[in-house]
C-alpha cells in the first residue's frame, strides 16, 4: 500500500494534475510500449496487442482521473485571509477545521488552516451555531504576515487538503482515494500486462479534470477513439449507520463493482454480462452497481465519436468526498484481477 500512501497524498487539484501524473509516469516507467502526455496533460500508457488475430485488433481504453476536489485561490484580503473558488462537489458540513495546502508558482507549497467566517461555539448564538457557511464565508488562515501573502500567493494557485492515509484493519483510509485508488489500479494492472498476454491494443489513461465534468476523458477519448471504453473509479459505500437498505449502492468488501448504470451513462449490457460471466468463472468477487446520481468517465468514453461499449468498474468507497474516504483491500485487488482477466482473454 505505499504506492497507494503517496498517490492519496500528493495533491492534484483538476488542471493541476502534474505532481500525480510525475508520480504515475515514473511507476509505469518501462511498463508500456508508448507513453505520452496529451495538451490537457492525460497520460497515456499504449500496450500493443502481443496475440495477432484475423482482424485489426480492438482498441480498449481504460480512465483512471488523476484529480481531486479541490480549490483554487480566488482572493487575499487586506488582512492576507485567502478566499477560495471551489472545483468538484464538497459538503460544506465536511469543511471545518480543515489543513491546506497552497501550492505556490514558485513550485513551493504553504500551509493553512481553513474554517468559515464567523464566531466560535462559545460566543455563536443558536441561529449561527445551526447554519452551514456557503463557499465564499470559508477562508484561510496561513499565519503569515499579510504582505508575505500577497507577494507569496496569487489567485489561481491550487489548495487542496491535508490528510495522512493510514491502514486500519483490512480498510484504507485517507484523502482523494477518489480516485487515485483508480491510479493504483491502473499501474497495478500495467504491471501485470508486462507478464501477460493480450489480443487487445490497450490504452491506460490517467485523466485530467474528471471532477469538473469529465473533461480529460471527453478529449482523450476522441484522441483514441474506443472500441470498448472502461471507467475505473470510486463509487458509494453507504453501509453505514443511519442509512436504510433501500439506500444501499454497494457494500465495503463484497468486491468489485460492474455498474449498470449512473446519471451520466449506461453500461453496454453486453459488456456487463461478459463481466459478470468472467467474474463468476474466475471466483473474483464482485457485486452489482446502479448509482442514482453521479457520473464517471465511462460517459465520456462511451460518447466519444461515433460512440463505443463502455462499462464502469467502481470501488466502493465509504465517506466519499470527504478526508476520511475509506476502501477494502480486497476490493482493490477484485478490481485489478478482474481487468486483467478481461484484457487478457
Ligand atoms: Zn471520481
């Protein structure tokens, strides 16, 4: 899990992506036949087919986002209080209390505390202690003088959240494992690729700017144009207290997730069977996903061009957008058995 320790904690706002994709380039270094970075800063690892059939081999593409939620500096006020522009869905609720870290354009990084405006519990009246502060009351705090601020930081320097990853138990936990755990899987995979065979040409891409909109795949995807398109990312564990049955997406360590559907798109129901089928045959656990509201990269993939199969595998993951995402080792290693055993078929 020390590959997974460092992606979790490196910082990758969305169109900041660079330190997680330096990270990724020097672990598949040597793992794939071409590996090349798009203008909007994908990664795309090519590994050619090495069995040769009748026909042209077809092109699988597999989208692992590189970014996380996160902020950009918006503002410093005349007291050097940063105010922020957000990127990707937060719970303000979540957002208390929060370190931060500012990654400067002189490549330095800084750190902050952020909190929303206002009184604390000890002085707040009733009305104030039961609100939730919209995004532009949260600020930050870096305890410097306000001039070193001002000269240090500018408005679109990326902030994003401090949290240890940690192991406990059979779990993991930490910031942003939407989605590096998806990261993790795709260079596990391209390190079983190197051992295997397959009759598909197989592009592993990190992408860029999932958290905004799909952005990085949209592009990339047209760039290879599919046959069969793959999501790799994280999706609801909600087998938590407090939330009924009815509400259930996935459960934590029951395995690998083969989506049928989310908001943005629909799995290719052949694609979904054939998963099913080699999960059963392999013994990999896996269970049934069907999100109500989200997306993956998968709707990208899917729509690119004249359109492709395209499939989500999902992650369960409890806490979701939170610091404390929180994952099954085994869950991870279903997912990676699982693609290679599709790739290599
Ligand atoms: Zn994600």
């Amino acid at each position: 899990m020390d590959m997974l320790k460092i992606l979790s904690e490196l910082p990758g706002a969305p169109g900041r992506e660079e330190k997680v994709r330096d990270y990724i380039r020097s672990k598949v270094d040597g793992l794939a036949d071409e590996v090349s970075v798009d203008p909007m800063g994908n990664l795309i690892c090519r590994v050619k087919p090495t069995i040769k059939g009748d026909e042209k081999a077809k092109k699988v593409m597999l989208a692992c986002h590189m970014d996380e939620i996160a902020f950009y500096v918006r503002s410093v006020d005349d007291n050097g209080f940063i105010r922020l522009q957000q990127l990707g869905g937060f719970d303000f609720r979540n957002l208390f209390a929060r370190r931060v870290r500012i990654q400067t354009r002189d490549g330095g990084e800084i750190l902050g505390n952020l909190n929303p405006s206002g009184k604390p519990i000890h002085i707040a009246d009733a009305d104030e202690r039961n609100k939730i502060p919209k995004m532009h009351e949260f600020f930050v705090d870096t305890g410097l003088p306000k001039d070193e601020v001002k000269a240090k930081i500018r408005p679109g320097d990326p902030v994003t959240l401090v949290q240890e990853f940690v192991e406990m138990g059979d779990m993991v936990s930490g910031k942003c494992l939407d989605n590096r755990v998806a990261c993790w899987v795709g260079v596990r995979l391209l390190e079983a690729l190197s051992e295997a065979k397959s009759a598909y040409d197989i592009y592993v891409v990190f992408t860029v700017q999932e958290e905004i909109g799909i952005r990085g795949a949209t592009t990339s995807a047209y760039g290879i144009s599919p046959d069969i398109g793959i999501g790799v990312d994280t999706t609801l564990a909600v087998d938590i207290p407090g939330v009924p049955g009815e509400h259930q997406i996935t459960n934590l360590g029951d395995g690998v997730a083969i989506k049928i559907m989310d908001s943005y798109a629909i799995s290719n129901r052949e694609l979904v069977d054939e998963f099913i089928d080699l999960a059963e045959a392999k013994k990999i656990n896996y269970q049934m996903e069907i999100l109500p509201l989200g997306g993956t990269d998968a709707a990208a993939l899917q729509r690119a061009r004249s359109g492709a199969r395209a499939i989500a595998l999902s992650i369960p993951t409890r806490y979701i957008h939170t610091v404390t995402e929180t994952v099954h080792k085994d869950d991870l290693y279903a997912t990676v058995e699982l693609l290679r055993a599709f790739l290599e078929q």
